[in-house]
C-alpha cells in the first residue's frame, strides 16, 4: 500500500485539529491571551509535525537499510555450494 504524501499532511493536520477541539472542550485556552492560546496551538501543530517527520524519517531509512542487508544476505547465500 502506497500513501502519498498529501494524505499524511491530511492525517497529521485533521489529528491536529482534533487535539486543539479537544483542548478547546477541556478549557485548555481558558485564562489565556491572545498570545499564550496562539502559542498553545502552534505548539501542538509544531509537535505533530516533528513528531510524523522523524518517524517517517526512521521508517524510510529502516527500509532502505533492511533492502541493503536483505540484497547482501542474499548474495552470501548464493555463493555457498
């Protein structure tokens, strides 16, 4: 299965926007300004963010490295008797 690009940014920024309504009917943003409510959500958006990209970094880099080892493996195999 083969997932775009575009469909993770969806996913990431609709679980997002799930959080901040789900703060937002907490009473999270209660007692804040303009400022701290602003930074509250950047905050949140901010760290979904880092949060996909580095496990979509690992998880390109782990196949890359398994398809180096899977191709050395194979060729070992291949040259005993």
């Amino acid at each position: 299965m083969n997932i775009s690009f575009s469909r993770i940014v969806l996913g990431t920024v609709a679980i997002a926007a799930i959080t901040i309504l789900g703060a937002w009917a907490l009473d999270a943003f209660e007692g804040l300004g303009g400022g701290g409510a602003f930074a509250l959500i950047i905050g949140i958006v901010a760290s979904y963010a880092v949060g996909v990209g580095l496990m979509a970094a690992v998880f390109y880099s782990s196949r890359q490295h398994d398809q180096a080892a899977h191709d050395a493996a194979r060729g070992e195999f291949r040259r005993q008797p």
